[in-house]
C-alpha cells in the first residue's frame, strides 16, 4: 500500500470498550467483524458484518460478546484529486 494506512487487529472479551483515535485527518476506518458482536456508537453489528467510518476523530467500540475486528484505517480521499 503506498499510502498512510493503519490495521489494526482487536481481540475483545465481552463487555469490553476500546475507543480508536484516527491517526491521520482525512482518514477513515473500515471495520471488519471477525467474530462475535459488537457495538459501534451504539450500531450493532456481529460477525461478517463491516462498517466504514470517515468524518470523525474517534469511534467508540464495545464488545457484546467475545469479539475479533479487523480495523484498516486508510484516507478518505485520493491524493491530488
């Protein structure tokens, strides 16, 4: 990728929260359920389901059961258009 991403892998037990702090302006998250459910500013989603999320400094996640999610934070628009 010759691009400013970040992946990150999140193993949650239940009722667990994290808060993801967007590394870069102009970047978005897509977040990819592996396993379990989750809350994501209180949209539910559970396993195989995904989420794209711009616009925003921080998402907040929390975990309705043991989770996996796979987080690829990638920028929003393409560079020099």
């Amino acid at each position: 990728i010759n691009q400013d991403a970040w992946l990150s892998l999140a193993d949650l037990s239940a009722a667990q929260q994290i808060k993801y702090t967007i590394h870069k302006e102009g970047n978005g998250v897509y977040v990819f359920i592996l396993n379990g459910n989750v809350s994501i500013d209180d949209q539910s989603l559970q396993t195989c389901d995904a989420l794209g999320i711009w616009e925003t400094g921080s998402i907040n996640i929390k975990a309705d059961s043991a989770a996996q999610l796979l987080l690829i934070e990638v920028p929003m628009k393409i560079q020099g258009v």
